[in-house]
C-alpha cells in the first residue's frame, strides 16, 4: 500500500492520471454517437489505420503524434467521400482499409530495422511517459469536442436516429457528419496514448454499450458512460501500478469484465 501511495505521488503517474481523466472524457460522450451510429468498425479502422502514421514519423524523424493526426484526419475526412462516389456499404469499404492500413504501416517499418519504441509505444500505449504539452493537447480537444456535441446535439441526435429525416429538416449532415469523423480521428489518436493500436475500440465502444445495458434514456447513457469510463481509466491506472503490469491491456481488460458483468446481472434480472 505504501508502494502504492509513493507511486501515486510520483509526477509522472499524477500527469498520467490527468491524462488518463482527459481521454475517458473524449472517448465516453465520443463513444456514444459511435454506439447510437452502430459505427463501432469506423473507430477500429481509423486506429488500424494509425499505424501508417506513426511509421510514417519513424520514418521520417518526425514527432509521430504530429503525423498520426494529420494521416487519421485525412482519412476520416475522405472515407465518406468515397463511400458516396463508390455507392459501397460503409463496412464493404472499412474492411478493406483496415487490412491496407495496416499492410502499407508493415511496408513503411520495414524501411526502419531495429528495434523501435515508439512503435511499442503507439501499439499498446504509453500513458506515463505523457507530457505537459500533451495534456495542454487534450485539454484544448476535450474543449472543441464537448462544445461541437453540445452545440449541434439535436442535429446529431436526428442524424443517428435517420439521416434521411435529418436531411428532409434541413440539418446540413454532409458537414456535421464531416466534422464528428474528424474529431473521431483525433479522439482515436488521443486515446492511443492510453491504450494503443489494437485496443482504442474497446476505450471508445465498450463504456457506452455498458451503458446501454443500464440506461433507460439516452440522458442516463449521457451520465452512465463517462462514470464507467472514468472508473476503468483510474481503476486501470492503479491496479496496473501496484501489479507493475502494462497499463493499457489492464484497462482494457477491466472494461471488458465490466461489461461481461453486466450482461449477466442483466439476464438475471429479465429471468427472474
């Protein structure tokens, strides 16, 4: 317990868990339009298709966050774009990008032999090695995100639920759904730092279908998912530091048996 505290106290692990609050914020209310959407493989692709950037940075000695936004908003930006001009299923289409994604990052690293940190870093996460200026970052999205949710809510609330009838009121969806894939992008890069690569889906999807489970109305998801976001953020921190184990697999983990959970407390409500 002691260890506990005195890692706690620890300036590293305080900017972590800032951060750590920060991403849980963006994910949750994020995660949410995801859920409403059924637009959980969009999420998983922009953060497959991720890696192309990061390898990118490596290549080129540049700061792979800085290339990792830009290459993740430039595809969220053109995905719609092409789903229109193909007429293909959105999902037709992400299936394809993610294994391309993925298949051109392998090409770019296998530029750079040796063994590559960074890359450790992006595919599973780094939440302790965040610094200032990063936390400043999130700060800064945290504030864009949350303003652009609340300011076109009924918009994009009409959007999930039809977009035909959204288009029919006049909501400009084309722009709106523009802007929401944009700022997916960078929710997603924000929350590699956390959980890396291979589990941000799980950050984004899993706290809102949690709470779909509990929920009765859509303002209750609104209160019920950042709560278990947060929770398995800070939980996570903690049980990682004290067990000294990887700490973005824990808060995966630990938000997956939050959910198994309450899928079981719930089929024992409906039988009983």
């Amino acid at each position: 317990m002691n260890e506990l505290l005195e890692i706690i106290n620890l300036p590293f692990f305080q900017r972590a868990a800032i951060g750590g609050l920060l991403v849980a914020v963006l994910t949750s209310f994020m995660g949410i339009q995801v859920v409403l959407r059924r637009a959980s493989f969009f999420g998983d692709a922009i953060a497959h298709a991720s890696l192309a950037g990061v390898a990118l940075g490596l290549l080129f000695s540049v700061n792979p966050l800085v290339t990792t936004v830009i290459f993740a908003v430039v595809v969220a930006y053109f995905l719609p774009i092409l789903q229109k001009s193909s007429h293909l299923p959105l999902d037709n289409i992400l299936g394809s990008l993610l294994p391309s994604a993925l298949a051109l990052g392998v090409l770019l690293l296998a530029f750079m032999p040796g063994y590559q940190p960074e890359l450790i870093s992006f595919l599973f996460g780094s939440i302790l090695t965040i610094g200032t200026v990063e936390l400043y970052w999130l700060v800064g999205l945290v504030i864009v995100v949350l303003c652009f949710l609340f300011l076109y809510r009924k918009q994009i609330l009409l959007i999930s639920i039809d977009k035909d009838l959204a288009k029919t009121t006049g909501v400009k969806v084309d722009r709106i759904d523009t802007i929401f894939h944009i700022l997916l992008a960078m929710t997603v890069v924000a929350a590699l730092q956390l959980v890396g690569i291979i589990l941000v889906n799980a950050l984004i999807v899993m706290p809102a279908t949690i709470a779909r489970v509990y929920a009765r109305s859509l303002r209750n998801m609104y209160i019920i998912t950042p709560i278990v976001s947060l929770f398995s953020v800070i939980a996570g921190l903690l049980i990682s530091a004290n067990y000294n184990l990887p700490t973005g697999p824990t808060i995966a983990v630990l938000a997956g048996l939050i959910l198994l959970l309450s899928i079981l407390i719930s089929k024992l409500r409906s039988t009983s």
